[in-house]
C-alpha cells in the first residue's frame, strides 16, 4: 500500500511507490469516463474513521493504477486535519506516475498536463517536463529516420508524411522542411513523365 510521498528528485520514470522500485508496468492508463465519486468531502466523510477509509480506499485505486479515481478521493481529504498532508502526497504522486504513462505511450501533451498539476515540492515537476522535452524530439528524431528510408525506397508520400510528424513533434526540425521539398517535388516530376 502507497504510504507517502516521493521526494524531489525523482525521475520521470521513477517507480510508483518505495515498494515497486525495480518492477516493470505495462498496464496503459486511461481516464475513466466517469468517476462516482462527489467533488466535495460530505460531513460523514469529515469523521476520522470514513476520512482513513477513504484514504485507504485513495491508495488502492493508486496501487491499482487507477489514478483519477484516486485522486477524485484523496483531493477530498486535503483539507483534513490528520489526512491532508497524505492526501496531498498521494494526489501529486498520482498525477506524476500518471504522466510517467502517458510519456511511456509518446502522449507528450497528456503527460505534461499530468505533470503541471503535481506539486512541485513533493516531485521533480521540471525534470518530468524536461523529460517529455526530451522524448518528444527523440520520437521526431525515430519519424524523421523512418521517413528517409522511406525515401531511399521510393515510397514518396509515406516519406512526406512521417516527415510532417517529425515536424509536429519538432517544429524547428532543420532537415525535415527541405526532404519534404524535396519529395514533393520528386513526386510532381514523376507524375508529369506518365
């Protein structure tokens, strides 16, 4: 069971709680299309024994890698005078391992929304975001790679549009622009001969 949160520091790939350090998860994560929870704690909710029961409840669905559902819980204990800090904890740590998912399947604009609404003081928020910087030029680097083969092999639109991904991924991409030139025009002199 999760039992705090990690410290600054920690890698955007980092494992999800002290206890999973080293285990592998392949398990994609998606948001539920609804979660039954209320947005507001209910006076019940409030009393002690339904507040740690809630929290616990908050650490399965996280252990379970059902973060927004752990966080729809664990964002109505903050304000709690024994629970708050935890639930504070456990709803940045669900954001950032979240994140960490959604950079594992290159959805580079999901994992840095997930990553902005972690609390900087209990994950490294930047080196996260640096990291999504980092794959999302190595994922242009792979489609720009791709896209010369293409080339090479005579398969001009399949080229032009790997190459146009590289360019969504790295706009500022210095090879790309001239190869799609390039094909385009290669691909206009071949059909004028026929």
């Amino acid at each position: 069971m999760w039992q705090g949160g990690a410290k600054s520091g920690d890698a955007a790939y980092g494992a999800e709680s002290p206890s999973d350090a080293g285990k592998e998860i392949d398990t994609p994560v998606t948001a539920p299309t609804s979660i039954e929870v209320p947005p507001v704690a209910t006076p019940d909710e409030k009393k002690p024994d339904a507040a740690k029961q809630n929290l616990t409840r908050a650490q399965e669905l996280f252990q379970a890698q059902r973060y927004p559902e752990s966080v729809a819980i664990a964002e109505r204990l903050i304000g709690h005078p024994s629970f708050g800090k935890k639930a504070r904890e456990l709803v940045s740590a669900a954001w950032f391992e979240q994140g960490n998912h959604f950079l594992k399947e290159d959805r580079f604009q999901d994992a840095i929304d997930s990553y902005k609404k972690v609390d900087p003081t209990v994950r490294d928020v930047k080196g996260a975001l640096v990291a999504v910087e980092l794959r999302r030029r190595e994922k242009a680097e792979e489609y720009y790679n791709e896209g010369v083969k293409f080339f090479i092999n005579q398969k001009l639109d399949q080229a032009i549009a790997v190459w146009e991904k590289t360019l969504v991924l790295n706009p500022g991409h210095m090879k790309a622009p001239k190869d799609i030139g390039k094909a385009r025009a290669l691909l206009q002199k071949l059909k004028a001969i026929k």
